[in-house]
C-alpha cells in the first residue's frame, strides 16, 4: 500500500512529433482522484529561439504566459483549472475528474520577450475509480497559496501530516481549492498573509479518534464563539508551520450516509414530441408611426415656421419711421426745435468766416515769447497754476490785426 502514496497516474508519456516542436502527453487519472500537472517554464524554454547569436550560451528565463483550453473550445473542461501567479513562475493545471472520459487539452505558451508562441498536447484519460473513498475530510491550510501546494513534494508533506492524523496511510488528496475561490478574502500584501488553501482527502478508512472530535458537540459551540480552538493535544501532528490546519474549518463527509440523489426531473409540456414541427407564434402586427411623427416633428416645426413668420412681420412691416414720428409731434414744438437748429448752424457759419486767430486763452499752453509748446505739465499739482500765459507781461506784443 505504501507504494500507493503518490498519485500513479500511469504515466505513458509518447512524445509525438508534429511539427518539430510538438508533443503529446499522456495521462491517466481514475475519476475523483486529485490531478496536477506543472507547466514548467524551462520545458517550453527549449522549444523557443533563443534570443540572437549574441546570447548563444546564455541560459534564458524569458517570462511566459500560458493559455490553456480543451481541444476545439475555447476553455478548459468544468473540472480542470489553471492557475499562474506570475510570468516568471510555473503554471498548474489541477483538479478532480468528476466523470471517465477523454480531455485533450492544447497548451499555448506566449513568450513576452519575443511574442512567440509553443503548443504542448496533453491528453487526459479519465478512468473508472479502482476503489471507493467514502470517508472524506477538508481541512483549511490558512498560511498557504494554492501555487505553493500545488508542487507534488508540498502535496506529499501535506498528506503526510494528515495520514498521522488519520492514522492510516490509505489517504488520497481528492481537491485542492483555492480559498478566494470559495469566498475567501484577498490578503493584505503583506509578509504572514496569505490567501489560504482547501485540501480535501478521501479514504476507505472510517474517520480517527482525532478527527472524531470535530462532530462532538462541543466543537461547534467552541469554534462559533470566536475561540481559538487549537488541535486537541496528541492529534497535532504537524511538521512544518506553514502546512498546519486550521481546526475549526475542518469538516468531515461520509459519503456512505448520504441521502438517494433526488429523481431526475420529468418532461413537461412545451417539450416537443420527436419528429413534430416547431411552429413559431406569429409576430405581433405592424405599427404604425405616422402619428407619432407629426406630433414630434411636424407640429413642433409648424409652430416654429408661425413663430419666425410674426417676427418678421413686427419687425419689418410694423416699423416707425421719421415722417411719422414728425406727423405725431406737435407743429409748435417741431418748429421750435427746428430754429434752435437754424441758430445754431447760423452762428457756426459767422464764426468760420471771421478770419481772426482764436484766442490765446483757447489754445493750448504755450510760451508767448518763442511760441513753443509748454512741456506738459501736471495740472493736478495745486502750485503750478494751469495756464501760464494769461500772466506774462509780455502778452500785449503780440501781433494784432
Ligand atoms: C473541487 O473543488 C472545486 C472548488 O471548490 C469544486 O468546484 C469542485 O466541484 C470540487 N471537485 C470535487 C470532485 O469535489
């Protein structure tokens, strides 16, 4: 039994060589068993050119993506995952086979230094289990990434521990879950917090004393208030701190006490008879949206025309002019208003044609004896009077006509 303890898959490996570079994997996993497979970088690190002659000798680390589908879909099967933290760190494809059958799963590898890009062929056969486990347990690995239990030596450890616990080595790992896959919180990105892990084993051993202790009635009671609910003392067995269980999320499934799956469901009516015709409903009747045009169209449009065609009459046709303005003034004012004109265009005409220098009082400042114009001065000083020529003495010798 000892021999059992690594998941054997029988691993036939025929290296197929399509084109070269292409490879076909195979495995064989039993339905319910739990199925790793590591997408190792270095593998497809070979299958792509290296950088330039320059680098010839060099040992490359290009960083990759992988993209991982079933053949001829466009996603991986419902029970297969894929998992990778970074493009500097392997990729995982894990999960439980839940029905035999044959998944070919085609890995493209996406090298983002030069954007080439590998195929690897993996074809999975699902067997039909060789035994039942209808014992299982889950166990939640707080201070663990899925990533870092994936690796098969982690796995190992991991089974280790819980084969003590278990007190059998009859222990398989059946699901390995991410905990944010379940409803779990991303951590805060600091060193000591870590998503967590759900590892769940099967065995056809009925449960240890141990793990009995989980169904007492004290446990949930315990775990409910908030305690911190260590391992009973003597079932802690484990090795490395990282891989340690948390004891309250710890729940135990036998399989054997469970309830006939219900019936499959019946077919009702609007199921059609095999060979009968689908007759579609008829398609509701044309409707018709001229109303619905003039309301929103039409009438808005009409009034607008309305609107712009009274404007046009207000301020074209109705407009005041001079003759009617003076038609309305009183004649005594008009004739007024007209002599006050006359007046003035009268006087304006006497003095243009006076011929006489202005006074001097009315030119701008200047000096009486060079007549040059004064430097502008600022009047708004109270000391320097504002016209200097009405002082000088020697404004009599102007000339004079
Ligand atoms: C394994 O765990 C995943 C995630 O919780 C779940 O969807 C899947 O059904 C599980 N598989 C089995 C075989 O229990």
């Amino acid at each position: 039994m000892a021999g059992d303890g690594i998941w054997v898959f029988f691993l036939t490996v025929c290296v197929v060589a399509f084109h070269g570079a292409l490879a076909e994997l195979k495995f064989t996993v039993p339905v319910g068993r739990f199925f790793t497979y590591e997408l190792t970088r270095e593998t497809f690190q070979n299958d792509f050119e290296p950088l330039s002659k320059l680098y010839a000798g060099r040992l490359y680390d290009d960083p990759m993506m992988f993209k991982c589908n079933l053949q001829r879909f466009p996603d991986l099967p419902e029970w297969l995952r894929f998992t990778q933290r970074h493009p500097y760190d392997n990729g995982f494809l894990y999960g439980t086979p839940t029905s035999p059958g044959k998944s070919v799963i085609e890995i493209y590898a996406v090298n983002k230094r030069s954007y080439e890009t590998t195929r690897q062929i993996l074809v999975i056969n699902v067997s039909f289990p060789e035994k039942t486990m209808p014992y299982q347990a889950e166990f939640f690995v707080k201070l663990r990434e899925i990533e870092k239990v994936l690796p098969s030596p982690v796995q190992d450890e991991i089974k280790q521990d819980l084969q003590k616990l278990w007190d059998t080595e009859a222990l398989e790992i059946v699901n390995v879950t991410n905990a944010l896959d379940r409803g779990g919180r991303v951590p805060l990105p600091l060193a000591g917090h870590f998503e967590g892990v759900y590892v769940k084993v099967g065995s056809e051993q009925y449960f240890s004393e141990c793990l009995l202790t989980v169904l007492a009635p004290g446990h949930r009671k315990q775990c409910t208030a908030g305690a911190k609910v260590k391992v009973p003392g003597g079932c802690n067995f484990c090795s490395i701190p990282s891989n340690c269980i948390t004891w309250c999320k710890t729940e135990l499934f036998d399989l054997t006490q469970q309830e006939p799956s219900p019936p499959a469901p019946t077919a009702g009516s609007g199921i059609l008879e095999a060979g009968e015709d689908f007759d579609p409903p008829e398609s509701p009747p044309s409707r018709d949206f001229f109303p619905d045009y003039l309301v929103t169209v039409i009438v808005p449009l009409v009034i607008a025309v309305v609107l712009c065609l009274l404007l046009a009459y207000v301020m074209f046709c109705r407009r005041e002019g001079v003759e009617k303005r003076n038609m309305r003034t009183n004649q005594i004012q008009l004739h007024h208003h007209h002599t006050i004109h006359g007046d003035a265009d009268e006087l304006r005409d006497m003095a243009g044609n006076r011929g006489v220098p202005p006074p001097l009082s009315t030119l701008p400042m200047f000096n009486s004896r060079s007549g040059e114009g004064a430097p502008p001065l600022q009047s708004d000083s109270p000391t320097i009077p504002l016209i200097l020529a009405q002082h000088d003495p020697y404004s009599d010798t102007l000339p004079r006509k």
